[in-house]
C-alpha cells in the first residue's frame, strides 16, 4: 500500500482535540492582542523565500523547489514570514495604522531529516507586527508568544532573547568574530568551520560539546552594538520587565533565518535534562524590506511549531473520545433505522451532537457503540415502539428510561440531554 510521504502525518481523530485546544488558544491570545487573521498561499516565487530567508541558510537550502507547467520557478513555503511581508505591500497595507498586525497558521515544507519533533511538513502559529520600530512592540511580542504557552498548558517555557546589531554595527563584529574563529579553527567541528566564511554567526548556535570552550569565550555582539541598537536593546528589556516576562539573555543566540536585526529570540521546553527541541523563535527583520526590493518598513514578530507545542502536551490530553455525540439512535428491523434516520435527522438539524446504528447490527453491539462514543441518552427503536409510534428514550448514566411519542420525541430527547448534563 502507498504510505503517506516520510516526514510527514496525519492528524487523526484521537489527536484532534489537542489540535483543536491549539489551534482555539493561538486565536484566542493573537485576536486578544488586535492581530488579524491572515491566509496566505501554499506556495511562492521561489525568488521571495531566497532573497527573503538569505541564500546561504538551511531553510533555503531545504526548499521545496519546481517549475509549473507555466515555466514558473515556485518554492512551497518554508515559513510565513515572507508571504505576509509580501501581502503587506501587494494590498497596500502601508496606508493603514501601523503597525499591522496580522497572525497565521498553517503548513510549511522543509526537506530535513525526519526525527523526533522535525517534519518535512509542520505546523506553525505566527504573528508579525509590520511598521513599527518600537522596541516594545518586540517585548509585546515575545510576552504574546510566552501567553500563547500558558494557555494552550505549558506552564514553563523559558524565553531566551539577543540582540545581533544591525548593519552598521554588526559588520565590524563579524570581522572579529571570523578572526577569533579562524585563530581557534583547529578546537571546531567540521560544520563549524565550514561556516565560518559563509554564515559566522551561525557559527555560534552550534551543540557540538567539543566546540562550547571556544564559542563561549568568542566576542560578543552585546558588547558591540552601536548606540541606536543598544536603545533598542535597553528599551526592550525595560518593556519585558514592564511586562512582568521572564527571560535569560543568551549573548550566542542567533537564529537561521538570514532577515532578523537587533531583538532575536527562542523558546525552550523547560525539561530537565535531554536535547531541547526550541518550541519557537521570533525577532525584528529591519532589513527584510530592502531583500525583498521593497521600500525600507520595519517588522517584528514569531512563530511557533504546532508539532512541537503538541509534543509537549500529549501527557496531559485524555480528552473526550474521538466523534463523541451526546444522543445514539439504536433501531431493530428494516422499517425502525428510518425511523431512527428520521430522528437523527431532527437532531442534527437542532443542533444535537448525534448518530445512530447502521447495518443491521444487534441491538446490544448498537448499545456499546453509544457507549464507545460517549454517548448520554440513547434512543431505541423496537418493534414495539415502531408499533406504537413511539421510542425508548434511555439516560446512559442512570439507566433511568422512559417512552416518548415519536410526534414529539425532539422535546423529549432535548429534555434529557440537559437532565444528564453535569451541574457546575
Ligand atoms: P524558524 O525558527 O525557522 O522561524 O521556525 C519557527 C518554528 O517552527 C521553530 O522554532 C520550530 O518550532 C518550528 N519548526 C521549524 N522547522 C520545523 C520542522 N522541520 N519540524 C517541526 N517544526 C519545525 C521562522 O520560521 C520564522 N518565520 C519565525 C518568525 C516569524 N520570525 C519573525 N516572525
């Protein structure tokens, strides 16, 4: 049989409602903070995610890449980010307050190497905040990431922040750290040193146990920034303690996306021990604008991996079982399953989560059916009730039953069900 490509899942049913919880905290925390819902394409030019995320990095290089049969070069998108820079300017977004605030959730395509929390399909909560160079618009930020964990239920994420300068103060920095790099070359791990012409600030986000002597001690871009990115950078850990945040200043923390200026942040599982998968990292990209050939707007903002969120979750979801229903619909003979049909169909119609026994099975495999469903009230539909014109109306929980007149069997079944509801 055609299995489903590696890297990618299915969400099934019995995960759903760890999906949904997910998906109803992201906009209940985004559309609380003035975000608006934007849907973006599937796909792109490929020319905006490789002038957008920088030509050098992973996230470029994994690319889902291929021409149309228009002779169109497209990339499915590897992250939001750059779509909605794009829709930004395309709908002329400048004329309106600023700064637009605009959230999204969706897939991304990476081609990487499957393992535990990294898919070649996943799932990522963004929120972007174009027009503004305020750095408390990055605190506001980083405090709305840190809420959406809290709410969906991961009470510890830890929130570590940076700032790697701009373009006038991170130029000289490079030009150091590749000296200091180069000295030490000999103390690095292949990739390391491989990235110390192309991508040296990556250099510095590397695991290896072997290469942390020597990344420790390499020279800091904090100690370098000039003076505005140094403003930015006080005034956003002025607005994170005005926002009661928590956070650790990381001074290694850089990101691999080519667009980010000043304010970078990620997101850890606070686990003891193990590999940390970052749950999600965010920044300002000042410079994205001009890669892209658009007229110079700053942004900032974040987004989340939904598989990763979901992970750390699954301990505490033993939710309701999946197609749960609160009324089953049992019938015995040809002539009571359309009666029984008849019945679903009114509550469907007013709105009553509920199903009913097909195939002709045993009134008893019917019943454990309601049961597996989660069922409250079941309806059941004899040859003597079909004579009668009439249906068991049976309370799951107490066994208590009763026989309603099919004329108004809707009132009767709705009565029932708020009966069994829980008091609160
Ligand atoms: P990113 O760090 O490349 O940033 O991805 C954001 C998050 O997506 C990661 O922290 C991780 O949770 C999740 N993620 C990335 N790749 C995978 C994968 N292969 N499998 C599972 N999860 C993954 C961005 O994409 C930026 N656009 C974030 C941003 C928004 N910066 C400013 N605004």
């Amino acid at each position: 049989m055609i299995q489903s490509p590696r890297g990618t899942q299915d969400i099934l049913p019995d995960t759903w409602p760890a999906w949904r919880r997910i998906f109803e905290a992201a906009t209940r925390v985004a559309e609380g903070a003035g975000y608006a819902r934007i849907e973006l394409p599937m796909f792109e030019s490929t020319s905006l995610f490789t002038h957008a995320t920088g030509e050098h990095t992973d996230v470029n290089r994994e690319m889902y890449t291929f021409e149309d049969r228009g002779g169109d070069q497209l990339s499915l998108r590897p992250e939001g980010t750059a779509s909605v820079f794009r829709a930004y300017f395309q709908h002329g977004m400048k004329v309106r307050p600023q700064p637009v605030r605009l959230y999204y959730m969706g897939s991304m395509f990476r081609y990487e190497r499957p393992q535990k929390g990294r898919f070649r399909e996943h799932r990522q909560f963004g929120c972007e905040a174009i027009g503004s160079s305020d750095a408390l618009v990055d605190a506001s930020l980083l405090a709305l990431q840190g809420r959406f964990y809290r709410a969906v239920g991961i009470a510890n994420a830890k929130a570590t922040v940076n700032s790697i300068g701009d373009e006038n103060c991170r130029p000289a920095y490079l030009v150091d750290l590749v000296a200091y790099l180069r000295l030490h070359e000999d103390e690095l791990c292949g990739q390391c040193r491989e990235r110390i012409e192309r991508n040296p600030l990556r250099v510095l986000d590397c695991k290896v146990p072997g290469c942390q002597p020597v990344l420790n001690a390499a020279p800091r871009i904090l100690d370098r920034l000039c003076d505005p990115c140094r403003l930015h950078w006080d005034r956003f850990v002025e607005g994170l303690r005005a926002l009661d945040t928590p956070f650790e200043i990381n001074p290694r923390l850089v990101r691999g996306l080519d667009y980010y200026t000043r304010t970078v942040w990620e997101f850890l599982p606070d686990e003891p021990g193990g590999a940390q998968a970052v749950l999600g990292g965010g920044g300002r990209y000042d410079a994205l604008a001009q890669a892209i050939g658009a007229p110079p707007v700053p942004g900032v903002g974040f987004s989340t991996g939904l598989e990763r969120v979901l992970l750390n979750l699954q301990s505490e979801m033993n939710g309701d079982p999946p197609g749960k229903i609160d009324v089953f619909i049992a019938s015995v003979g040809a002539e009571a399953e359309l009666q029984a049909l008849a019945i679903a169909g009114q509550l469907w119609d007013a709105g009553i989560p509920a199903d009913m026994g097909f195939d002709n099975r045993s009134l008893g495999a019917q019943l454990k059916q309601a049961d597996a469903r989660g069922a409250k009230i079941a309806v059941i539909i004899g040859e003597t009730e079909l004579e009668q014109h009439a249906a068991l109306v049976k309370n799951l929980t107490t066994g208590d039953q009763q026989q309603a007149a099919i004329a108004s069997i809707l009132t009767t079944i709705r009565e029932s069900v708020s009966a069994s509801q829980p008091s609160t």
